[in-house]
C-alpha cells in the first residue's frame, strides 16, 4: 500500500486497484475452468501441482517486477524497534477514533470472504455438489471480480466509503439468498443456480477490498503511512486468526445460523462505512 501511494496520484489508485484486481480475477477465472474441466472428483492431484506450480512462478515474476518500481521518499528516518512501532500503533488507535472506526468496519466486512467457505458446505447440503461444481463456483467468484473491479475502483476514487457500504449490502444480499436458497424450488436447487450466490459475493468482495484499501492509502498521512498500515493490517491479522472458532459455531448452531450471523456483521460493517468520514478528514489534529 505504501508502494502504490508513492507512485500512483490520489484519484487514480482505486483505477489501479480494479486493474489489478481484473487480471487477478482473470486468472482465477482460468483456474476456475481447469478445476471444472479437468479435476473431476479430485483424484490427480498432479493438477493442483500444476496449479500450484504455475502460483509459484506467478509470485516470482511478481518480485521481479517489484525490483524494477521506483518509488518516491517515504518514512525513511528515525528507524523504531518493534516495540516502538507497537506502542506507536496502540497511541494512533486512542487518539484517532476514525481510524479505529475503520479497522472495525474493515474487521466486520471480513464476513465477505470469510462466509465463501460456508458458502460452499452449504451448497455440498443442498445441491450435493463435487469438486468439479467447486470449479463452476470459482469461475463465477472469479467473473464477477473481472467484471466489477474496474467499476468499484472507479467508485473508489470518488467514495471510498460509498464504496465498502454498497459492496457490504451486497455481501449481505448474497446471505439472504443463501439461507433462502431452500426454499426454492426443487427444479432451482442445482449448482447452477447456487453459483449466483458466488457470484454476488464475489462483486461484494471486490468492492469492499478496493474501497478499504483506497480509503485507507488516501487517509494515512504520508510519513506514518506504513504504520497506519501495519497497524491495521496486524489487528485484522490476528481477528482473522481468530475467525477460525467460526469452524466450532458452524458444527454447533449449522451452517445456517453462522451464515445468518455473517450476514448481521456485513450490515453492521456496512453502516460503519456509512459514518466514516471523508479520507482527507479521518486524521484528528
């Protein structure tokens, strides 16, 4: 994020963002497909090898493009210790209450990526799916990314915060449709239909990642941006570790209840959104 803040104008992040995040979704849109295609029941698993393989060159090219970037000055001087840092990050969350706000809102709308899994085990109880219907869910996940990236990063830039509250009520929408899913008829509850639901959550997941990191690049102020994020990052870091008790609530309360649960957190993050303050007015003097 620091980075992309010392080389890309404001106004033009959240384009870069959609940009990347199309060619990402691109990607695993033909991951998607080869999933659908060729792996079947999940029995070759030199295909996931393949995968994996191609993943891992995917990363290497990455770091050598990142040699190549120049980027501007930042926070350079007066090197902290890790504790330093620490205690730093614990000042910045007590004297600036919408930073604070931010993390929570971006904390609540985790909930968007992190019901896709439940998502999936639902669809496995209704629809009976295999891991070949796993690949069907990835490509419409992975087409909805490609196809809302650039218009969400397009939003971004205007209202980052329009932005994580439009993509939450969507993340929201999607729940309603999973756990109304049931209900439909016999002749509706197939894969095909279900993948709709991935769909949906896949245009809320591209919209709250692009708003929250636009939102969080435009407001750090520019010496201590790298501490905002590390912040950020680290507390949502270790709430996402956390998320794994959400695995012993699903095999307590079932599937339905977590989602409906996810569902309350992506409206309460989505308010949050709301009741942020523009960018350039989050730092508190």
């Amino acid at each position: 994020k620091d980075v992309l803040a010392k080389t890309i104008p404001k106004g033009q992040r959240g384009k870069l963002l959609s940009v990347r995040a199309t060619v990402g979704g691109a990607l695993a849109l033909i991951a998607g497909v080869l999933i659908n295609r060729y792996i079947g029941a999940g029995e070759d698993v030199s295909l996931y090898v393949i995968l994996i393989g191609i993943a891992s060159i995917l990363w290497f090219f990455a770091s050598v493009l990142f040699a190549f970037i120049k980027e501007e000055k930042g926070a350079t001087a007066g090197g902290r210790s890790a504790i330093q840092e620490a205690i730093s990050g614990f000042q910045i969350l007590k004297k600036q209450k919408y930073f604070t706000r931010f993390i929570i809102a971006r904390s609540l709308l985790l909930s968007v990526i992190l019901v896709v899994p439940f998502y999936s085990i639902l669809a496995r109880d209704l629809t009976g799916t295999q891991v070949s219907s796993l690949g069907l869910f990835m490509i419409t996940n992975s087409l909805a990314m490609v196809l809302s990236s650039y218009l969400w990063g397009r939003l971004a830039d205007k209202s980052s915060t329009r932005t994580m509250m439009y993509a939450g009520l969507l993340g929201f929408a999607s729940a309603v449709m999973a756990l109304t899913f049931g209900f439909l008829p016999e002749s509706f509850q197939s894969p095909l239909f279900y993948s709709f639901i991935f769909m949906m959550i896949g245009f809320a997941h591209a919209g709250t990642r692009l708003g929250r990191k636009t939102y969080l690049i435009d407001a750090a102020p520019e010496e201590d941006r790298p501490l905002y994020v590390s912040v950020s990052n680290t507390l949502v870091g270790i709430i996402t570790v956390g998320s794994g008790i959400f695995g012993i609530f699903a095999d307590i309360l079932g599937i339905q209840w977590l989602i409906a649960i996810f569902a309350l957190f992506m409206i309460a993050g989505a308010f949050l959104a709301y009741t942020l303050p523009k960018p350039s007015e989050m730092i508190i003097d």
